[in-house]
C-alpha cells in the first residue's frame, strides 16, 4: 500500500508579517496547500493522502478540502502534526498503523505542503523505487559551489560540487523500516536531524536518489511567492 503524505505543519515565519502559515497563503487564486495535494490527487497509486498540519489549522484545512476537492474529499484525512518534522511524519505512520497496518511493502511518499509544482514522474519514480529500494530523496545537482564553514566566519572546505546535491522533497520510505529506525536513534542522533532521509543514513543504510526539477521550488519567502505566481501563469497559459 502506498499512502501521501502531506507536512504542513511550517508557521512560515521567514514568509514576515503574514497572517497564516504561508501553506494557506494563495497563488493563482487557490491555497498553496490545494495546488500540492492535487499534484497527488491524479495519481492512482495512494490507497488515503494524509495531511499533518498544526492543531489550530486542523478544521480550515478540512474546510479548504471540501470546498476545492469537494468529489474527492474522501481520499485525504487531516491529522495534527509532530512538534518536530520527523515526530510529524511518525504521526502519519502511527495512523497507518492503526487503520490499515504495517506491511512489508507499506510506501510513503512524502512531500512539503510548499512545493506545489512536483511533477507525476517525480512522483511515479519515488514509487517505484521506494518499492525497490526502501528509501528514497529527489535531489538536483548542485549549480552553486557549496563552501562548508564550521564557525560560520571562515572557510572550512569547499567539496567537490560534482558529488554536491540540493535535497527536494518528496523523499519516500518504507514505513516499517522508517519506524524501527526512528525509534533506535538515541535523543543525540535525533537532535542532530534535517529530516527523515538522514535518519538512514545515520544507520547506514542507502538511500537512492531521484532526480528533481529546477522548478520543484519550496516557497519560503516573499520572493518565492512571486515566483511561485509567475509559474502559475506559464502553466495556465499552456493549458
């Protein structure tokens, strides 16, 4: 069984003095939130999408469902989210657990409720190799060389920047796996966490990669909402 599963729980606090969480702020006149899970709605393969936002936006969220997806409402639950991005994700997994169990093959595709221009073959590959490989991260290449500094005042190194990615999301997992690895990590190895792709490399295991698009952007500040908008326009035009 594969399951989407949807993370906003981000306050969008490098968004400024906005009055929501920048995942229900709109660009062509819908939520940001709507144009992502939609990107999930045309794929078949998602036995429920599961979305995790903060408890006080828990009922908008619903009420954003049914007014946009009002013929397929059915298909998303709404759930409250972690305090932490991993905590999150275990929350959707603990809901799958007690609804439909843990199988051996159980999949989640998971994706930041901000990146509302995934594609279907983003998607379709994250399937198709969580199933093969059981972890999975959609990265592009790094076009930017990459300076490490480890007092942020001076240059520790600069590595190689053929072997450099920036991460994208969805990164998908084996669900059972996800959780026997979460739940080993001790409070130090927690602390340390960017996000659920880590944790396997923490534990050495592999994590295979697929390939992003440029355009697969995270809109986190007032910038990306511009961009974000003018993307909307090209695609509408296409249409």
């Amino acid at each position: 069984m594969v399951f989407g599963v949807i993370l906003a729980g981000g306050v969008g606090s490098r968004m400024g003095n906005v009055e929501k969480p920048k995942q229900y702020l709109k660009i062509g006149n819908k939520p940001i939130i709507i144009h992502t899970i939609e990107k999930f709605f045309v794929h078949d393969a998602f036995v429920k999408l599961i979305v995790l936002c903060p408890k006080q936006w828990m009922e908008n969220t619903k009420n954003l469902i049914k007014k946009y997806l009002a013929d397929g409402a059915e298909r998303v639950v709404v759930l409250e989210g972690g305090t932490t991005r991993n905590e999150t994700i275990m929350n959707s997994i603990a809901y799958i657990e007690k609804e439909y169990g843990l199988e051996d093959d159980t999949l989640i595709v998971t994706h930041d409720s901000v990146r509302p221009f995934l594609t279907y073959r983003i998607i379709e590959e994250n399937i198709k190799y969580g199933l093969e490989y059981g972890a999975v991260d959609t990265v592009i290449a790094a076009t930017d060389t990459i300076v490490e500094s480890q007092d942020g005042k001076t240059i520790t190194s600069v590595p190689d920047r053929k072997k450099m990615y920036q991460g994208q999301t969805p990164q998908t997992f084996n669900a059972k796996k996800l959780k026997e690895l979460y739940l080993s990590l001790s409070e130090e190895e927690k602390e340390i966490l960017t996000d659920a792709s880590k944790i396997f490399v923490i534990k050495g295991e592999k994590v295979h990669l697929v390939e992003g698009e440029v355009f697969n952007i995270k809109i986190t500040y007032p910038y990306d909402l511009r961009v974000a908008e003018s993307l909307i326009q090209e695609q509408n035009k296409a249409k």
